[in-house]
C-alpha cells in the first residue's frame, strides 16, 4: 500500500527528502500542487481537475513500498 505524506514550502519539501532519503528500500513520487483555499478546493483550478486522475494513478500504479509526497507550494497570493 502507498505510504501518503504531506508537507508545505520548500523548507517542508527540503526536510522531507532528508528525512526519506534514508528509506532505501522505497520509491519516492513527489507531486507539486498549489495550497488549498478557505473552500478546501485547490485556489489552481488545472490541479483541482487533476487531482482525482492522480490519486488514481499512485493507488494503480505505485508500488507498496512507494511513498507519495504531497508539497503544497503556496497559495495565489503574489
């Protein structure tokens, strides 16, 4: 089964990869993604569509010693 994590930013992104680094017998899919908005809905309206092809996809595809990381990259302040 497909090990799923979560995380936020680049220092979440960069603590992530040390901290599964040490795992050499996984796979690591890292999935890049925009922050969800006060509606729970991804403020990215092209990852919102995507989203439910790509939990298909890790639940069909990846391997059961496969982790998903999830990086939310920020929300559509500029």
């Amino acid at each position: 089964m497909v090990r799923k994590e979560f995380t936020r930013g680049y220092d979440g992104y960069k603590s992530s990869l040390e901290k599964f680094s040490k795992e050499k017998d996984s796979t690591l899919y890292i999935y890049f993604t925009a922050d969800k908005d006060e509606q729970g809905q991804r403020w990215c309206y092209d990852c919102h569509l995507a989203q439910p092809f790509i939990d298909q996809a890790v639940e069909t595809f990846a391997g059961p010693n496969a982790i998903f990381l999830t990086v939310e990259v920020g929300d559509r302040t500029l």
